[in-house]
C-alpha cells in the first residue's frame, strides 16, 4: 500500500533535479470503482512505487478508496481491497492531508454517478486537489459539470459517444491531458505515461527517466500522442502524406470533404492520394472514407441512445437509406439490428 519502511532519507543532488522535493510525501488517493481496469489502476500507480525505489526517497504515498468498506471487483473478475472509503475521505483534513485524487472506472460508467460520489468529487475539487480521471473515468467528471470547457481525453472506444453526449468540455484524442486541476487519460498503458508525467512534475525529468528505465521502457510518451492510429493502416512503412490524408478524413466526418480537398490539405494531387490508398490500403480513397464514417457511426450506435438518423446526420449522410445501406455493406447487419445488441446498461438517457 505504502512506500517501502526504512527508506535512506540520502538525497543526491545530480539524481533529483525537482524544482523542490516535498518536505513530506505527496499523498495520492486511488479511487476505484466496479468494473475498473486492473491494468490502468496498477499502470498508474507502480510508477510511484519506482520512484521511491529509484530515489531512496519516500517520495510518494497512496491508498486504495472505495464507494464503500467491501473488495471492488474488476473488469477481469479480479477484486481489490480497499484502504479507506469517500464517506470517511475529508479533502480538507490537515491529519493525513490528500494531494492528489485518482478516479479509475470502467464499464458501465453512465451510471456510476451516485450522488454521494458526486458530492465527493465536488468536495474534493472545491478544496483544490488536483483530480485524475483514469479511463472512462473522464465521463464521472463531465457529468458532474466539474471540467466545465476544460480540454480532456477519454478512451477512444467513448470518443465518439463522448463528443455527442457532451458539449462543453473539449475531448481530443490524446493519451492524456492536464487542463488546470483537472488531468484526464484514456487510460490503460497511457497511464504509466501520465504518472511518469506526474512524477516529474513533483521529483524531477532524472527520476522519471530512471522510473521508464526501470520498467523497461524506452521513455515517456508525450499526452499530445494520439490514442489511435490512422483507421485500417499497417503502420510499418507507411507514407506521411497517407496518414495525413486520413486524419483529415477522421477530423471531417459530419461534413464530408471532396477528394480534391482532402488532396490540397495532405500536400498531394488526388491521382498521387489514390495511388497511395491502392498501394498501402488497398482501397481507392473514397471507400476508405465512407468507411471511416461508418465505423464511426456504429461507435455511435453502440455507445448512445441517439436516434439512427441523428447518427447518419452526425456521420455525414442525408439519406438514412443511404446510410442503412453503407452500414449494412460494412458491418453485414442493418443499425436497428446493432442497437438491439446495446448493452441494457446504455440507458435512454444518453444523447
């Protein structure tokens, strides 16, 4: 739970070069809710772990919080115990004083907002501790009006349903962002990137290039990476102009571009774009557009309670039978028939 006992308190000077090592621990509190990712949750955490080990130095401490005393059970069956709960948590006290809230959630997370965890995550930011969410973790934290415009990210399998749902905050496909107070990760692997981000902040770039050497890690990857690569590329090889012919086709899905465009904006002429689509993708550009619309059109259809043709509008279609044919092409079933396969959990309310 608790960095390791009888940690020499030696400092070296060439090792920690943190704008100031803090007179005491920094006191991180991992909440974890049902369904949460094991892999996201220890991702995050044994890089605090590392430092301490690399410092020799008890230069972080965390704990385990649950919504109440019993184990929280994982994604993967597996279940933890928990240290403390929110009921006994208060943000303000000077006793064991909370530096930093971690928040990792998984699915369902539409309906995890209860109102006494809603009253923590308030109390908590209102008292000024910096908060994380982890994973899916990002909708808790929208849903309590709390990121407000602030940037933020969330695991791309929600960014579809993410941006249509909500507003205000502005998502991005990012392996992490910090806005202000609040930091959000998509989760996952990503978390180690945004604790090592974390553990610089607070020790310094030398221990947090020694916890990636550490774990066996060639180094941090920045938040601005992207989550996902270019849909339907074998990355290997692949031309800059193609993946930036794709990208400008994911940013562009509601109102489609003309191939012309497309080709203007990646820096090519549009037999040069359909050469490349034949060579590397093995489709001519407009299919992989259509494409790229419709998959994430069933993201939509999966991840809301949107109506079908508020999804085909949102996905560039005019005609809905157009749009159930397209579907149908790709996926070989109608999106009536994909909706049916909704988990019961994605409730009417969303969108």
């Amino acid at each position: 739970m608790n960095a390791p006992a009888n940690i020499s308190a030696i400092r070296s000077s060439t090792a920690l070069d943190a704008p100031a090592i803090a007179d005491r621990p920094i006191e991180l509190l991992a909440l974890v809710l049902p369904g949460f990712s094991h892999l996201a949750l220890h991702a995050f955490l044994e890089p605090f772990r590392i430092a301490n080990t690399v410092s020799r130095l008890p230069l972080f401490r965390w704990r385990i919080a649950g919504l109440d005393a019993r184990s929280v059970v994982g994604a993967n069956g597996l279940s933890i115990a928990v240290d403390t709960t929110i009921g006994k948590q208060d943000a303000g006290s000077q006793k064991r004083k909370l530096d930093h809230l971690a928040v990792v959630s998984g699915d369902p997370v539409e309906h995890q907002l209860t109102p006494q965890l809603n009253a923590f995550l308030r109390i908590t930011a209102r008292h000024g501790v910096p908060v994380t969410a982890i994973g899916t973790a990002t909708w808790l934290l929208a849903q309590t009006g709390l990121l407000g415009a602030a940037r933020c990210t969330i695991h791309w399998s929600r960014l579809p349903a993410f941006s249509e749902v909500f507003t205000q905050p502005r998502i991005r496909d990012s392996l992490f962002i910090k806005d202000g107070q609040f930091s959000t990760c998509a989760g996952e692997l990503a978390a180690f990137d945004l604790a090592v981000d974390l553990i610089a902040g607070h020790a310094g770039a030398f221990i947090a290039q020694e916890v990636c050497r550490h774990a066996i890690v060639e180094g941090q990857r920045s938040g601005s990476h992207r989550q996902t690569g270019p849909s339907g590329l074998a990355f290997a090889g692949v031309s800059d102009k193609l993946r930036t012919a794709i990208r400008i086709m994911e940013e562009n899905i509601e109102c489609p571009l003309a191939m012309s465009e497309i080709a203007q904006r990646a820096g090519v002429s549009r037999r040069q774009l359909e050469r490349l689509f034949s060579e590397q993708v093995g489709l001519p550009p407009l299919r992989q557009y259509l494409r790229i619309r419709v998959d994430h059109a069933r993201r939509l259809v999966e991840g809301t309670r949107l109506p079908i043709i508020d999804v085909a509008m949102a996905c560039g279609f005019i005609s809905p039978s157009h749009f159930a044919k397209c579907f149908r092409d790709f996926n070989s079933m109608s999106p009536q028939q994909c909706r049916s396969m909704v988990p019961a959990w994605v409730g009417p309310g969303l969108g």
